[in-house]
C-alpha cells in the first residue's frame, strides 16, 4: 500500500471555500499538498567549494544543500577541507546566514575493512557545528558483524550531536541490495539510524517500488533523486561511470523516480545528478537550475498520479 497522503489546508483555500456557502467539506478541494523541497548534492557540481556550492544552490532555488566533508580520496576528486580549515568553515557559515538555507545531509561516512568509524568524529561535530541534519553513510566491507559493529558506533557518535546516520545501499559495494540495508538496520535497532534511498541505484539493483511498503516510515528522513538510461550495463566500470558523471534529469529516463518516491513519505529530495557533459555544454549554474526544475516538473505531475493508484 502507498504511503499515506498528508494535505495542508492553506487559510486563502478555507476562505474561498467558505464564501462560496459551502462548508469545510467543500473547502477540501482546495486542499494542496506539502510544497516539495529540493537539496542540490555536493556530488552535483564537487568542483565548487562548500561557501560558492551553497550560494549557487539559494540563487537557482534549492532549499537545502549536501556537502561532502568526508572525501573519498578518488583520483582527481575535489578536496575541500572544512573540517580542518577555520577559514572555509567560517564562509560556509557566512553563507549559510546570508542564504537561508540549511545544510541536509553530509557525506560520506563509509564502513570500510580495517577502519574505524571513530575518525569520523571530527567531521561529525563540524556537521553538527554547521546545524547539518543527516550523515550518508555505506558499507565497503564484507563482514557483516564487522559492518555491524561499525554502524552501531557511528550511530552512537552522531546521537549526541543531534544527527541521523542514513545508509544508503551502493549498486557496485558490499551492501549492494534494499535486503542488505534492511538486514542492517534491523539487526542495529539505532533511534537515529535511516535508510535513504538513490533512486538510481534502487532502479540499477532490481527492486520494484512495493518492496518499500511495509518498511518503517521513520527510516525515511530524505531521498536522493536522479534519472539514468533506458539501457545499461551491470559491469562495474559501466555503473560507476554513469553514477559519478552520467546521470540524467529527473523523469527522462528509465529509472521510474516518481513511482519509486510515491512509496515514501514526504520528505526532502537531495537531487544528486553528476553529469559531466551537460555541465560543459550549459554551464553549472544553469545545469543546477535546470536539475532542480526538470525535478520539480516531473514530480508535481507525477507523484500524486502514482500515490493515488491512478
């Protein structure tokens, strides 16, 4: 069964209801929903530093925006070291104030083999410093007791700090699969433990939307959205490429985004959409732009169609 739907009655939908001698019955088509909102992901546009990334996301009309303070130490990949550079964390907090956005989710606390997720903590209070809300976190690591073990304390070290701890399951890591994720979080009952769901990566694994009906709602805290080919490979090389630089807008592929986001809750979408070629070709602040508004079009004709069964 869909999620259930939840309707704000705005005071103008009341009134216009009213005067037109009906009662709050009638008023009831005037319902709306929950306006939706929008986080641009840090792996959208990693170039930018923390400060710039959080301006470009208020001026194209993003209401939060990801950062990523924890690198994955890729080759080429963007360092940005808020962590340990008072100057830059110091900007990121100017921006913030001067935009008015929040700061939704941080990443990426990965579970790796022959680490301890106690390291993390540095980042951790910064994002809780910052008034971050969400840590991603995914496993890279076979051993399940191990995983565990590492994910129970990352919960306990993000719990006094007023962060959730999200695990998302990767396509091509050990955690690979919606059971693997479930299996985890069940087995590490944490308060603030969630599972955030990539669509493309819900899509890439061979899960059908109904697999996340009967999940608690409370592990829904955000989503991270984007589109990918009708067509595709399952060799690694072949889905790393398209998750970090070739993903598409939201609703012009194969994915299935809405239908898969009508068995969630209401929450915010973190639009995580790589895409190396649209970048150079529109430039990055009108790719965030049309990222956000390709999202924002597909979902508002779409999810309500999907949620209602229609």
């Amino acid at each position: 069964m869909a999620a259930a739907t939840h309707y704000v009655l705005t005071p103008d939908a009341l009134s216009h209801g009213l005067k037109q001698g009906g009662s709050l019955a009638h008023a009831r088509a005037s319902y709306s929903r929950p306006r939706l909102q929008f986080s641009l992901s840090h792996l959208t546009l990693l170039r930018y530093s923390p400060p710039v990334l959080i301006e470009l996301a208020a001026e194209a009309g993003y209401d939060f925006v990801g950062l990523r303070i924890i690198p994955l130490n890729l080759p080429g990949e963007p360092i940005h070291p808020l962590v340990t550079d008072a100057v830059l964390r110091r900007q990121t907090r100017l921006a913030l104030r001067n935009t008015g956005l929040e700061i939704l989710d941080v990443e990426l606390a990965r579970i790796l083999p022959n680490n301890d997720v106690s390291r993390y903590r540095p980042a951790l209070e910064c994002a809780a410093e910052l008034g971050a809300r969400h840590v991603l976190s995914s496993a890279w690591c076979g051993d399940r007791h191990f995983v565990q073990d590492q994910f129970s304390a990352l919960c306990e070290l993000t719990r006094p700090l007023g962060l959730t701890v999200d695990f998302e399951f990767v396509t091509f890591a050990a955690y690979a699969t919606l059971n693997d994720a479930v299996e985890l979080l069940r087995s590490t009952p944490c308060p603030n433990a969630g599972l955030a769901i990539d669509t493309l990566h819900f899509a890439r694994s061979g899960h059908r939307p109904e697999q996340l009906d009967g999940l608690p709602r409370d592990w829904f805290h955000y989503a991270q959205i984007c589109d990918g080919p009708f067509e595709y490979s399952m060799e690694e090389t072949e889905l790393k490429s398209v998750a970090r630089e070739g993903r598409w807008y939201v609703g012009e592929g194969g994915v299935g985004v809405p239908q898969i986001l009508s068995r969630l809750p209401d929450v915010p979408y973190s639009v995580e959409l790589p895409n190396a070629r649209r970048t150079v070709l529109l430039g990055d602040e009108l790719f965030a732009r049309r990222c956000l508004v390709t999202a924002r079009q597909c979902l508002e004709g779409q999810l309500q169609k999907h949620r209602v069964g229609v």
